[in-house]
C-alpha cells in the first residue's frame, strides 16, 4: 500500500492554474524527486502536501488516512515533516534549542539525549549552543534538515536541499539522506543530487505530471527531454 | 543555577527593603511590585510570545472589578480574590478566541476596541460599577483571613509574595517547553506550525496566562490600596504596562519589574517639577521604541549577558 | 416635534457629522493606504487644527469671516508642517515598521495632549462662525453655516480626489502605495512622498476640525472621539480604500447622527467599537472592500 496517495489536486490562483489535476503516491521507503521548471508547480504541490496551501479539490491519503482537510501542524503530528527551502532555521535562538523544539514534539522524555542525537546525526553536535543565525549557510541548512529528522517523520520533504551548499557538503548531505529511514520526497534542481538518490523521479509542468519513472527512464523519456532536460537547466 | 540565584536575590533585597524604606517608598514600593505582576503578565504575551495587545487594561480591569464587586456586596475576601484570577484568565481567552484570528496592527486595534467597549460599558452601567467615580472597599472587605491589607506590613508581604510567584512562574515557564515554543511562536509562527505546533492554540495560552496575571494584579490591587475604578479599565493602563515592559526589557524576566520601577519613579519625580507627566510617557515611549527598542536588561543581553532568561 | 420632522433633523444632523468624519477619515485611510502606519495621533491632529483656529480667531482682527477664512489655510498648514517632522524624526527612522510606529504614534499622542494642555488650558472655547444665517424649515430652523461644513468638506473632497488621480503628486502617492520598492527604482523620493503624505492626512484632520469648531468648541481632550469613529470608517469601508472611507463615512455619520438622537451615545460606542473589533476579526477586507 502506497504511504501517500493523492488524487485529482487542483489549485487555482485567480486564473492561474498551479496545479492542474495530479494525481501524486509515494511508497514506503523510496526517495521520490519532483521536477520541473520554475512555475511548473512543484512548490505548490508540496505546499499541499504539507498542509500551507489549502487544497481546493482532490483528496490526499497519508498511511491510509484522509488528510485532506488537515491543518498543517496536525499533519506534522500524522508524521510529515517539511524542511524548508529557504532556511527558515530560528535565528535568535540556539542551535539546541532549534533542534529540541522539534524533539518535544515528538513527546520525547529526555529531551537532552534526544536533540543531541539529532545534532549528532548531521554533525552539528559541537555548535548546540551557538545562536543559529551565527552559523554559516551551509550549516544552517544541515539545521534544517536536523529539525526535520529530529521529528521521527514518516515523510520528509526536503524542499532544495542542496542549494548554496559547496560540492563537499553536498556529498555528506547524499551520504545523510541514504541512511535515513524515511520515506523522502526531495524537490531539488541538481540533476546529479536528483538522479543519484532518487529510486523515482515526477516531472511537472504547467501544474501537470508530465512523466514519471525511474532516473533511466526519465533521462530517455523524449516528452521530458524536450521540456526540461533538453536545454541547460533554466533554474540551475 | 546562577540565574536562580539572581533572581532569589533580587526577591531579597526587596524583602530586606521592607525594614528600610521610609513611608512614603515603602508604599510605592508595595504599589510597584502590585503593578510589577501586571507587568510580568503582559510580559507573558508581549515579551516572550510576541503578542503586542493594547487592551490589557481590560484583564486588568476584570480581575479588579470581579473581586471589588463580589467584596463590595459581602463576598469572602478569598474567593472574590479566586474570582478575579479566573476573571482575568477566562476573558482573556475570550478576547484571544476572537483577537488572535488577527495578528499585527489589526490585534492591536482589536484588543484595544474590545477594552474600549469594556471601560465605556462601566461608565454605562455606572448604577452597577460605580462609573468613572468607582468605589472604595470598607476595611472588613480587605481582610484575607488573618492578613489585613489596609496594614502597610501585611501589604507590602502579599504584594512582595505575589511577585515572587510571578517572577519564579515566568522563570519557570521560560524554561518549560511550553516556554521554548511561545518564543519559537514570536520568532517564526510559520515555522512552529511546520514544526507540527497548534500556533493558535500556544498564543491563546500564552494570552491567558498573561490574564490571569493580570487579573491577579488588578484584584490584590484594589484589595490592598481599597480602591475600583473606571480609570484603571481606561486605555491609559493598557499602554502602561508595554511601556514599563518596553523599558525593562521585553522577554526578560526581571525586566517588569525593573520597568515598572523606573518608570513610577521617573513620573512621581517628574510630576513634582512639573505637571506634564503625561507628556514624560509619550516621551518614553518614543525614546525607548527608536533607540532602545529592546529596553534595558535585551540590552545587556545583547552586549554579553546572554545567559539571561 | 413629530417624529418625521426630528427624523429629519437627526439626520441634517447626521449629514454635518458624514462630512467632518469623511475628512477626518480619509486623512487617516491616506496615511495607512500609503505608508501602512496607523496613526493613533490622528485626533490630536484634529484638536490641534481646532485650537489653533481659536488662537487665530483670537489674534486676527476684524470680521469672524476674515480670522476664519485665515484659520482654514493657516491651520492646516501649521498642522501638517507639524506632522512632517514627526514623520522625518520619527516615523523614517521606525522604517514605518507597523507595530512600532503605533507605539510611537501614542507617544505622539500624549505629548502633543499635554502640550495643548499646558499651552492652551483645560477650558473648552468656541470660536465665532463666520456668518450668521438661519435657513427656516416649516417644522424648525437650521444653522445655514452646517450647509456651509457640508459644502466646504465636499469641495475639499472633491479636490483631494482630482488630487489623488489627476495630478503627478497624486500618482507618486499611488505608486508607493502599491510597491515601495518599485518606486524607489522609478527614482521616487520615498522619505519626501512619505513625509508629504503624514503631513496631508494631518491637514485634512485640521481642516475637518477647523470647519467643525464653530459648531463645537475646542477643547484639549476632543481627539478621542474623530479617532475612534475614524477608525470605525477606515475599517468599515476597507483599509486603506478611499471610496469605502467615503462611503462609511456617510454610513457611520448619519447613523451616529440619528442614534446619539434617540439613543444613548455612550451604548452607541459600546456596540460601534465591538462593531470594529469584529469586523476586523471576521471581515479585515471591511465591508465595502473585495475579498483579495
């Protein structure tokens, strides 16, 4: 049984539609890449997903349970989690404290131990009590991501997760990524991050799915080639 | 460990002030700490959750006219006391069911209506409330228990003792998870709701909570200087309260008190120069919102003293 | 009187009061539409304008006609030249940032409370109206200066509307009321167009006040009430949208006019201010404004 199921999806801004009619599954334990061109509809999608886009029609299941009318904290608690895409880490407050209040979500007993962990995870153990907002980019963005993880989620969604990391940091982040247990659905724009971690790959386009398969049959799909990976990336 | 030790101490001194202070300190003093857990419930919202309301006035307001209305007609001191802590609790979640659908200017503006509404209701029904005149509390009405509060002593321990729950409650809260996420709501509400909180739900507490101090503070202080008035429900004294937390420095936990008392002081000398007092408010706020937005103890916390809760 | 009639004058009554609140208003929708600064000194802005005109009516000899024409030009000026410092020393360096400026806007508001205490005292003090006329009505007689307030607060309506869309001042106005940014890129002094229109909200406050004095005297303390029911117009008819200002002012005016005559006025606020609260929490788009 898939883990999200969603079918129909449609949002209207006035007369813009960015989202179209999706229908959109992720299976327990893939990692699923979405795709497409800047207004292709991907950030939408996941803000439906997610919960902070209202949805206007179509039906979202998560582990077979209706989610649809959900506010987004309530899903959080169903076990989707959203890791920013542009880092949105609280800057005033210290990395601890950042990670351990996604820890006392969870309803964790030892706070302490728990939010450790987590910081352990992407590395960043040693600056807990730094101000998040002193740490560099790159850091920000693994605090982030330890948020997100430091849920326990079922679902992550990781929107560009990799943008403005260098090419080192890039590698530990795909290292992070394979050894999560979670389902994870990453919108990224790095065709090399995208077509090394992902085991499936969507592709929108004008708030439609345009193609959907595995990296090799994306790359040899004629409709994408022509739509997003003929030219060079537009949004690279 | 250290800040409780700050803390603890600053209770100190002001219980050892007791046996110092001449007469007429003495009694502002006990004025002050009163007024101070006012303060520190407005701090709750403002400080620490981000909530800036300029209808406090009516918790206030509500803690004191439920106790000084239930006193004034034969209630038992105590539970008029407990109906003005609920009081201000229970319309503070009122007000926030509705005013936290708003955030913004347009909270301020509907926090501020609703107080409006409640200070000209009193006026309205002045055969109930006493009007703009208000009412003054006979002696058997200020007894709790063996405590008479119209004894400067007595006066100044209850005062000194609600403050010192105020305070070590603020410590304690800040350092609670719920605390942790009223500030995570006040830096970033979207990205607490990301993080799976019920924002809503966290603000209406925190708005609460502050009501319930607020009531506290309105309901011992008509109890203990034996006075209810319209005034104290007027605009006036929902902006004193962001002005002595301004000062003090919003999101600290001393910072109330420290507000509360240089701004009494700084009003009380400066009525004694001229009569323009009112003007020395309205300059203050001015002043401390251009150059010192974070007030006196944000600021030390800035320049290094980080570990201040 | 019969009840047709006293209907009738509440709402001539009504009429006078749209027009005042309708200036007063539009001054404080300007302010917010344009900058997005709610500005609680307002009504001061309001009593200034009215207790210079009983300074002027002292100091300018002659006919009242000729200290009032002198106090129409010469208050508003004084008021706004007023409200462009307090927008350059303090507002700019606020960056206008919403909370902050209400803030200190009250603080504006004590001060400048205070100031007209000391400088001109407690007392209320009328000021002559500039003509004595008396329009006779089968069932009553009116003042013919109201006709007057409702004409001249027209006139000046009419004339902030050809200002607002005919003139180039107008239109720098309604470019940095949809994208600062973008103003600022067009080569548009944003710091000159902000502290030019603090200083016309102001000025229309003044000149509300200085056409209203007449009829009721000035006094330290009258700020209060053109504010709230400013803001009640202001939010009734949509932030920061002119025609719904208009439209709310003659709502809410006549409707004041015609309730303080048959009602209490102090039941009247009770139910006008939770009016406002509620729909600022139900409708923030105000009643006359879209949904955006």
């Amino acid at each position: 049984m898939s883990l999200l199921e969603a079918r129909g999806l449609i949002c209207h801004f006035g007369g813009v539609k960015a989202i179209d009619g999706v229908d959109f599954d992720l299976e327990p334990g893939e990692v699923h890449a979405l795709i497409g061109s800047n207004g292709a509809g991907k950030s939408t999608l996941v803000g439906l997903l997610s919960g902070r886009i209202p949805v206007q029609a179509g039906s979202i299941r998560f582990d077979g349970r209706d989610i649809t009318r959900l506010p987004a904290h309530a899903r959080v608690a169903c076990g989707i989690a959203y890791a920013f895409q542009i880092t949105s880490v609280f800057p005033r407050l210290s990395v601890f404290d950042n990670v351990a209040l996604a820890v006392q979500r969870t309803g964790a007993r030892d706070l302490r131990a728990g939010t450790m962990a987590a910081l352990d995870r992407v590395g960043l153990a040693a600056l807990a009590d730094r101000l998040a907002g002193a740490l560099s980019y790159g850091h920000q963005r693994l605090l982030e991501i330890a948020m997100g993880l430091a849920l326990a989620p079922r679902l992550l969604i990781l929107d560009e997760p990799t943008q403005g990391l260098a090419a080192a940091e890039i590698d530990s982040f795909k290292a992070l990524v394979r050894s999560l247990p979670a389902t994870i659905l990453l919108i990224e724009h790095n065709m090399e991050v995208v077509m090394d971690l992902a085991g499936r790959i969507t592709v929108l386009g004008n708030g439609r799915v345009l193609a959907r398969g595995t990296p090799a049959e994306i790359r040899a799909n004629p409709v994408v080639q022509a739509a997003y990976l003929g030219g060079r990336d537009a949004d690279a | 460990m250290r800040m409780l030790a700050l803390h603890l101490g600053v209770l100190a001194v002001l219980a050892a002030a007791q046996f110092l202070l001449p007469a007429y300190h003495h009694t502002n003093a006990a004025r002050i700490m009163v007024l101070a857990v006012y303060a520190i419930g407005y701090n709750i919202a403002f400080g620490y959750t981000g909530l800036l309301s300029l209808g406090h006035a009516l918790f206030f307001a509500a803690g004191m006219y439920a106790t000084g209305l239930l006193v004034d007609r034969g209630g038992e001191p105590w539970l008029a006391l407990l109906a003005g802590l609920v009081a201000g609790g229970a319309v503070a979640g009122a007000v926030g069911l509705l005013a936290l659908r708003t955030a913004g200017p347009a909270f301020m503006i509907v926090t501020l209506m609703f107080a409006q509404a409640f200070h000209l209701a009193i006026l309205y029904w002045g055969g109930f409330t006493g009007g703009d005149e208000g009412f003054t509390l006979s002696g058997a009405a200020r007894r709790l228990g063996p405590l008479d509060l119209a004894d400067p002593t007595t006066r100044y321990f209850v005062a000194l003792a609600l403050v010192s729950v105020a305070m070590l409650g603020t410590l304690a809260l800040v350092r609670s998870r719920l605390g942790r996420v009223l500030v995570a709501v006040r830096e970033n509400e979207e990205r607490t709701r990301m993080l799976g909180y019920d924002t809503f739900r966290a603000k209406l507490l925190a708005l609460m909570l502050s009501g319930l101090a607020s009531g506290a503070a309105g309901s011992t202080y008509g109890l203990m200087f034996g006075y209810v008035g319209g005034s104290f429900a007027a605009i006036q004294y929902s902006i004193l309260p962001l002005i002595w937390v301004l000062m003090g420095g919003a999101g600290t936990v001393l910072g109330p008190l420290l507000g509360t008392a240089l701004m009494f002081y700084l009003i009380d000398l400066s009525s004694s120069v001229t009569t323009a007092s009112q003007a020395v408010v309205g300059a203050a706020l001015i002043g401390l919102i251009l150059f010192a937005p974070r007030g006196i103890l944000g600021t030390l916390r800035e320049r290094g003293l980080r570990g201040l809760p | 009187m019969e009840f047709g009639p006293f209907l009738l004058l509440a709402l001539m009554e009504g009429l006078v009061g749209a027009a005042v609140l309708a200036l007063t208003a539009s001054g404080l929708s300007l302010v917010f539409g344009v900058m997005r600064v709610v500005n609680v000194a307002h009504g001061e802005f309001f009593m200034l304008g009215a207790v210079a005109a009983w300074f002027v009516s002292q100091w300018v000899p002659g006919p009242p006609a000729v200290a009032f024409a002198v106090a129409l030009v010469v208050c508003p000026l004084i008021v706004a030249a007023l409200a462009a410092l307090a927008d350059l020393a303090i507002l700019k360096r606020l960056k206008h940032e919403p909370e902050a400026t209400i803030v200190a806007t009250i603080g504006l508001l004590y001060i400048l409370q205070q100031a007209a205490l000391t400088v001109y005292g407690p007392e209320a003090r009328p000021v002559p109206a500039p003509f004595e006329m008396r329009l006779q009505l089968p069932w009553f007689g009116w003042s013919g200066y109201k006709l007057f307030v409702i004409g001249a607060a027209a006139a000046v309506l009419l004339g902030l509307w050809l200002m607002l869309t005919r003139t180039r001042a107008g239109l720098v106005m309604r470019a940095t009321q949809i994208d600062r940014e973008t103003a600022t890129a067009f080569g548009i002094d944003v710091t000159r167009v902000h502290a030019g229109t603090f200083a016309l909200g102001a000025a229309l406050a003044a000149v509300a006040a200085v056409l209203i004095v007449p009829i009721q005297q000035a006094h330290y303390l009258m700020g209060g009430d053109p504010l709230l029911l400013s803001f009640i117009v202001v939010i009734i008819g949509g932030l920061g949208s002119l025609r719904g200002t208009l439209l709310a002012a003659l709502l809410i005016g006549l409707s004041d006019g015609v309730i303080s005559t048959f009602f209490q006025p102090t039941l009247a606020k009770i139910v006008a201010t939770l009016l406002v609260a509620l729909v600022l929490v139900f409708r923030p788009q105000g009643l006359f404004g879209a949904r955006a």
